[in-house]
C-alpha cells in the first residue's frame, strides 16, 4: 500500500467521530507509529482538520463536521443551484470565491450523463447582465408573481429535458396576447428581470421573451436537438437588447425624437436608449427613432431632456405634450415660492 492510500485508509477511520489510537492504525496497515505520525502530518498539511488528544484513552479523529454525508440532488436541484451560483458570481466581490467554484464543479460532476453535457458549462445557459448605466428610463418595476415563477420553472424544465414550451406572451404594445412555440435555449437576468431565450418554431428565429409576460406555459412532448453553438452570454452587454430592438421596428410603430448633438450624446450612454437608431439631421441635430409610442415613455423623456428635444413621432402626442408643458411653465410663472 503506497502513502496516498493509507492516508485516504486512515482518513475514513477517523470519520466515524471515535478517537482512533495511533497503535491501532499501525497495526491495520502494518506500519510503524513514525509512519503513522508522519501520514498525520502529511493530512494536516493539506488541510484536513485531524484532532489529537493525549493519554491511554487518547488518539485521531476528524473535526466535527468536515465530511458531510452525501446529498442526493435531481436534475432540477441541481440546475437551481447552479442559477443561484451564477447570480452570486454577478456580484463584483464574492465571499469565499474559491470555495464557490470546487462547489459548482462538484455539483456538475454529480450529475447523470442525460444533462452532464447540458450542465457542464452552466455559462452556455444562464446569462447575468452586469447593471449597466441608467441615465433615464421610465419603465416601472415588476413584482414577481405566480404566473412569473411559473414561466420561469416551466421554461427551465423544457430546456433539461430537451422539449419544446408551449406559452401565451402579453405585450401591452397589443390588444391580444400571442401563442408562441419555443425551444428552450437560456435563462438571462438584466436589471430585476428574467428574460427566456429559445428558438421560436413559427419564426425560426431565436426570441428573447420577459417572463413576467408569459402565461399558461406548459411544456409539450416534442423533443429537439439543444443548440450546442448557441451561448446565452452571446446577449449580454445589451446584445439581446439591440436585436430585440430592431424586430420591433419591423412590427411596432416607431416614435421619433429630435434633439441637440449634446442631448443624443447623453442618451447613447443609457442603457436603453443607446440601442436606438441615431440618425443625423439638419443643424447638427439627430433624429432618434424609438420602438416605443406609448405616451408613458416619451413625455417623461422629452420632459426630462428639457429644451431642444420635440417629439416628431406620434403627432397625436404633440398636443398633448405642449399642453402639459404651458401648465408646467404657467405654474412656475405663477410660482407658489418658498413655503414661509
């Protein structure tokens, strides 16, 4: 027996929380007590935490606690925690970094064969969008809810399993909610948001879907092939967004805004807006075309850029806003002051 076996040999004797004399251990493999002390070391330097205690009733025994007994995870369990590492690894300082990836190596070296190959580079399926710049952005935030958790769920299942969803998606842009066919591909988390990433079957295309809109999801017998070239952090950086953007201008209405060179500048550093369409326009100015025609996103914005931003895109808005503006500016002519 070499050294590295009789210390793996007298690592499980130790585990069973008895103390362990030093003679005993010579005696079940043949040794000497030198050899055993220097085996002793030898785990002590590697790190293992062995207990000594002196006297006839004296001997080794492992620290309470440093072998835990073995946990039997499913596929899912195990792909949960995986999202909860990815989530973790987001943050910009992780507590016990190291220990966090032996974890996640362990875990996917427990998995069956049937998702190894899925699982073994988590990163190919769940995405964390690092929180970019926020100069403006008037969207509002969204409890999760029960229909949310189940989108997710439901999604993930499909993708371990290797089958198709089948979901109703409500964009408020529309009067009726959308049937959709989806292979599952990735899960992305970006500022709050979970958004699901798969292969529509009726577009042949691949789809960023926010779960939060998703209802009656239910996922269907159909199998199909996982994408093996498809990596989720192909979308990060915003990538999901500009390519989400520019289907949109196909299929929605399109608003459009007229500002000062300096005002476009800001704007292309948010976000959001910065996957608009900037287009140059007459006097150094730039036309900015936006997927978006809901009054609840543009009078915000042109209030908040101030001076030298009109609203060209949807006409039927400028009235509107030139008459919320005349009040703003009536009540600051006016002016209540300062409270006495």
């Amino acid at each position: 027996m070499n050294p590295i076996e009789r210390a793996l040999g007298i690592l499980l004797l130790l585990s069973g929380g008895k103390l362990v004399p030093a003679t005993r251990l010579a005696e079940r493999f043949e040794v000497s007590l030198r050899t055993i002390y220097r085996d002793v070391d030898r785990l002590l330097a590697l790190g293992v935490p062995i207990e000594a205690e002196r006297g006839a009733e004296g001997g080794y025994r492992l620290a309470k606690g440093y072998l835990q007994p073995p946990v039997a995870l499913t596929r899912s369990e195990t792909a949960a925690l995986l999202v909860a590492l990815a989530l973790v690894r987001g943050i910009r300082a992780t507590p016990l970094a190291g220990d966090l990836e032996t974890a996640e190596r362990k875990l996917v070296a427990s998995l069956p064969r049937s998702v190894h190959d899925l699982l073994v580079d988590a990163e190919r399926i769940i995405g964390i969008e690092p929180t970019p710049p926020d100069l403006f952005h008037a969207g509002t935030r969204v409890e999760p809810s029960a229909d949310w958790q189940k989108a997710l769920d439901g999604f993930m299942t499909g993708l371990l399993a290797g089958r198709r969803v089948r979901f109703e998606h409500h964009n408020p842009a529309r009067e009726a909610p959308r049937d959709h066919e989806v292979e599952p591909y990735g899960i992305l988390f970006d500022r709050d948001l979970w958004y699901l990433a798969g292969r529509s079957v009726d577009a042949d295309d691949l789809r960023i879907y926010r779960a939060d809109r998703i209802r009656n999801i239910e996922v269907s017998g159909l199998r199909f092939r996982p994408n093996k070239d498809f990596s989720v952090q192909s979308l990060l950086g915003g990538a999901w967004l500009s390519r989400a953007m520019r289907r949109w201008e196909r299929e929605d209405a399109i608003a459009q805004i007229r500002v000062s060179g300096g005002q476009a500048l800001r704007l292309s550093q948010d976000w959001y807006y910065r996957h608009a369409v900037f287009t140059p326009a007459d006097g150094g100015r730039v036309l900015i075309s936006i997927p978006d025609t809901s009054r609840d996103r543009l009078l915000p914005l042109i209030r908040w850029l101030g001076p030298g931003a009109e609203l060209v895109e949807p006409a039927a808005l400028r009235s509107e806003l030139a008459e919320e503006l005349k009040a703003m500016a009536r009540s600051h002519r006016e002016g209540g002051g300062a409270a006495p």
